[in-house]
C-alpha cells in the first residue's frame, strides 16, 4: 500500500506555491520526474521559507500520496 499526506493538503504547482507564499505549509513534496523549471521554482521557494522538503521519485507515485488518479508534480501539507 502506498503511503498517503497526512492532513490537509494542496496538490499542483500553483496551488502550492500560493500557499508557501502564503505561510500555511508544513512540509512540501516533489516529484523527481516534474518538469525542471516547475520543479527548481517550487524548491527554491521552498528553502527561501526553510520548509521541509520530501523527494518522490515519480509524479505518478506522488499522485497516488495524495489519492488522487492523475500524477502531481508537486503538493505541500497545511498547517
């Protein structure tokens, strides 16, 4: 079984990174295979904010994290 998010969460670039700006996020996830640039902008961000940073090797498996039935590149867990 593939393990899930614990708590709320927010999947997608977008999402996420209006929510590190915001100052909600607990811990940011990234899919290894994401697209470079979305993926260095979401990490910088990340360490910018001195958030905790957990590398998923593929999109695939991170969409299954959030127990949705399409692949995410990146999803950060709230507050």
């Amino acid at each position: 079984m593939v393990n899930r998010l614990p708590g709320k969460r927010v999947v997608g670039v977008k999402q996420s990174i209006k929510a590190i700006n915001e100052g909600i996020v607990k811990i940011v996830y990234l899919a290894k295979d994401a697209d470079t640039e979305l993926f260095k902008n979401v990490e910088k961000l990340s360490k910018e904010h001195s958030l905790q940073i957990v590398y998923v090797d593929t999109m695939k498996e991170l969409g299954k994290m959030c127990n949705i039935d399409v692949k995410a590149s990146t999803a950060v867990v709230l507050k």
